[in-house]
C-alpha cells in the first residue's frame, strides 16, 4: 500500500500531457485499437472522451495514477485498471465506448481499413454516451472547422501511432500514444480487454487454438493448431494466405541458398 501511495503522489506523466492540452483546448479524446496483427477476432478500438474539468479534480488524478498502456500489465491488473475506467464512466466524469470490425470486414476492407471502421465506430458511439457535447469532425468540413474557430477552443483528438490517412473523422497521430496520453491509454485499456474477453469466450468453442492464452497472436501453439486443424470461420483470410506465402517464400530462399553451394 506504501508503494501505491508512492505512485498516487507521484504526478503520473499522461495525466500531465493531456492536462496541458486542456489548456488551449475544450478537452482529449483518446483513441487506440487492439488485435490488428492477430490471425483470428476482431479488431476492436477504444475511445475516451476526457472534458477539461475532468482534470479540475485531484480525486481523478489518484483514480488514475497507475494508467498506462495497457501491454504493459498483465490480465489481472489490466481487468483492475478497464473497471477504473467503467467506474469513471459511471459517474460521467469521461466518457468512453469501443466499436470493432469484424473478420469479414478486415477481409473487404484490409486491416488498416477495417481498424478505421472500429475507430469510427468507437468514437460514434463514445459522443452519444456524451450526449453529442463533442462530436467527430468530418476532416472534410470546412464549415465545422470555422464555427469551431469562432468559439475559440476546440477538441484535440489523439489517435495511438501516425494519422490514419482512411480514418475521415480529424484527428492527429501520436506515436507510442498510449505510453505519453492518458486518454489513449484508457482507450488502449478499453479495447485490450473488450478484445481479450471476447478471445477467452472463443477458447471455449475452439479450446485446441489457445486463443485463451496467444488471443489469435501466431503464437507457436496456434500456428500448430492451424496446421493439424485448419483454419475456423474466426481466422481472418487475408492474414493466413500472407502467412502461407512468406513461408513458401522462406522455404523457395532455403533451396535456393542450397542451390548456391552445390
């Protein structure tokens, strides 16, 4: 418990950062994805939603001292820190939501397109939950930007990594984002375990995947199953016909490198 105290003392760096953007700015809006380099599931993003006043209150600062990435914990803390979150949302001091896109949708769409839908979907439905007082701007509309340059602040909206050229709500790029933001680090955690729950669920169908423990990862125990088992309708496509070509690929450079000493 000393230790906790220690870090609830301690000004938590993510805290900071979006603390000095509600300085210029109306509040953050953070958000982040989780399973976009999985072979199977869903990719599921985060949004949270942080209004300026949320950061007038040192309660929330205690509330949030350990929030970090959420790789960076294991799933016991992780379950710990996603309730903090809800319990936050509970008492409407943010607000935040997840959307996803399916594995037909990463097959029409690509990865990084159907991520874009999974973002847009979470942040849709994160400023419904705040009664629309932020609501995404196209980047397209010229005349959002001018009312929202007439009343003087506006949102900043941070998405994990660089801008997302597909994604058509405005928004920046931050790299290592859920490391450096509070907003994309609960994001990180929304959609982490939104994500890992909804993996475990798909163990108890599939329990000779391990998706309970690799969470659709190419972990070695999956791939093995893939190759006794083949693959289920949760397995995304595109991912496996990469995966088959770079390891005909990888086979076709071994004979030919062998080739080359005979």
């Amino acid at each position: 418990s000393g230790k906790n105290n220690f870090l609830c003392l301690m000004p938590n760096p993510r805290w900071t950062h979006d603390r000095k953007l509600t300085k210029t700015h109306l509040g953050v809006v953070g958000v982040d994805e989780a399973g976009r380099g999985c072979l199977a599931g869903p990719v599921v993003a985060g949004a949270v939603i942080l209004p300026s006043p949320f950061f007038g209150d040192a309660k929330n600062r205690k509330l949030t001292a350990e929030m970090n990435d959420s790789k960076q914990f294991d799933e016991k803390k992780r379950e710990s820190l996603y309730s903090r979150v809800l319990e936050l949302a509970e008492n409407k001091v943010l607000f935040g939501a997840t959307g996803k896109a399916s594995v037909e949708e990463i097959e029409e769409h690509n990865i990084v397109g159907a991520t874009c839908l999974a973002m847009q979907r979470a942040m849709d439905a994160a400023s419904c939950k705040y009664a629309g007082l932020w609501k995404p701007e196209l980047t397209s509309s010229m005349e959002l930007f001018e009312n929202n340059r007439d009343q003087g602040k506006d949102w900043i909206v941070l998405v994990d990594g660089r801008p997302m050229k597909k994604l058509p709500y405005k928004h920046a790029g931050l790299v290592k984002g859920d490391t450096k933001s509070l907003a994309i680090a609960m994001a990180s955690m929304l959609a982490k375990v939104s994500r890992d729950r909804f993996m475990r669920e798909l163990h108890n169908q599939f329990p000779e995947f391990g998706f309970n423990s690799n969470k659709g990862y190419g972990a070695p125990f999956h791939l093995r199953a893939l190759r006794e088992c083949g693959q289920t309708e949760h397995h995304r496509p595109r991912f496996l016909r990469n995966l088959l070509s770079d390891t005909k690929n990888t086979a076709r450079n071994q004979e030919q490198s062998q080739l080359s000493l005979l």
